[in-house]
C-alpha cells in the first residue's frame, strides 16, 4: 500500500452497509448452530466404547488448527492487501474493502461489534464445518477429520477477534487476554504493530503470530508476488498493492 486514500477511495471503505451486515449475521448463525451439531456429534464419538483416543485426538488438534489459522489469517490479508480494489467485482465491497479501510484508520477495527469483528470469519469457516456436518460418523477417516474440521472452525472464527484485541488499549482488555498476549499465544500488539509500518508488507499472520517470522524471513510474500505477475503478465498485468 502506498499513500493516504483519495476522497472517494476513504468514503468507499467507510462504506458498511446492511447487505453486507446482513450475510455476516446469517454466516454467524449458520457457524453456531453447525457447531453445536458437530459438537454433539463429536461428544457422542469420544463417549462411545473404545473411542477414548479420540479426546487426546482433540488435544492434539487445538495447536495444529490455531497453526492452520494462522496461516489462513496470513494467506488472506496478504491477498486482499495486495490484489485488487474496493470496486473489484464480489470480493472488492465484502473482503477488501476491510482490509484496506483498516489501513486508511487502524483504529477502526476496535470500533467494530461482534458481527462486523467476526462476521466474515464466521463465513470463512462455514465450508470446514459442513464438511464435518455430512462425515459419515462412524467411518476411520471421519474420526479423525471431525475434530481437525470442528477444531479449524473455532480457531478460524477467532482470527480477527484476535487481531481486534492487538489494537485494543490493554486496559480496555480482561486480564486473560492481556496474558495471552503476553504468552504469544495469540497475537500480541508489538508484533502486529510492525504491520502498519510502511511499507504494510509483512507480519500478515493475526491469529497467534506463530508464522510471521518464518513467512517474512523466507520472503514467502514478495515471492509469491513475483510468481504470480510472471503468470499474469501475458494476460493484460495484474493487480498491485495499493
């Protein structure tokens, strides 16, 4: 990104209007009420005679999935950062416009409700969950997808919450935040501070964090970059960082 928005590009990421608020609240009722029935389920497969690895499975699943959201928070906000506008058809008003609204204002993100927070994680993790939803529930492979499924589910729609709490005023925080924070099991604010310094191109992970440093120091980003402008150049250009 590169420069303060013009007039009609700050009004156009200002803009959030009730379509859009509307999908997220119904993406945010689909993940709940998916969850609970995978969860259900899940309960019922660890109770189950001769199931009781699948618990350790589980434990097992919590640090891999917060590690997958990581990488997904990451995959995300580079892409909408980097390709595309505001105006891009589809994704330009729902997914990139808040990306780079929250570079025009930071703050604002911290002026957000649950729905605007956590709408469009919501909506992110609905593809994981109804794949676990239709699992057969008594075949192997199912008792070893259904909790990595129902376990990205929950780390996913936790994503921006935590890049939420980056921004907040520690003393706005309940203690247990500030402790996960401080941990670094979720993203701590030194950390994403380092994002909103020109020029907005690393530390993309919100999450916990845990991938920023192997990510930015590899030059993953720039290389993905320049791979896809080799593929896009006979094709008319492509999309830039804006």
């Amino acid at each position: 990104m590169s420069g303060p928005p013009t007039r009609p590009e700050a009004q156009a990421l200002s803009r959030y209007g009730a379509p859009q608020r509307l999908i997220e609240l119904a993406a945010i009722v689909a993940w709940t009420l998916l969850f609970v029935y995978c969860a259900l389920r899940l309960a019922a497969a660890i109770a189950a005679p001769g199931q009781g690895w699948m618990l350790a499975w589980c434990l097992l699943c919590l640090p891999l999935a917060w590690l997958a959201a990581d990488l997904g928070s990451g995959l995300a906000h580079w892409s909408f950062d980097t390709w595309g506008s505001v105006h891009t058809r589809f994704l330009g008003p729902a997914l990139i416009r808040p990306f780079r609204e929250h570079h025009a204002d930071p703050q604002a993100i911290t002026r957000h409700d649950f729905i605007e927070t956590n709408g469009a994680s919501c909506l992110a993790a609905l593809p994981a969950l109804a794949l676990a939803a239709v699992l057969g529930p008594d075949t192997p492979a199912a008792r070893l997808a259904l909790p990595a499924l129902l376990m990205f589910a929950l780390a996913a729609l936790l994503t921006n919450q935590c890049h939420k709490w980056a921004h907040c005023e520690p003393a706005t925080l309940p203690a247990w935040v500030r402790s996960a924070q401080r941990l670094g099991l979720i993203l701590p604010p030194d950390m994403h501070r380092l994002h909103h310094v020109p020029p907005f191109a690393t530390h993309y992970c919100t999450a916990s964090g845990w991938l920023n440093a192997l990510l930015d120091g590899s030059g993953a980003w720039r290389g993905i970059e320049r791979r896809v402008r080799r593929l896009q150049r006979p094709v008319g250009g492509c999309g830039t960082r804006s």
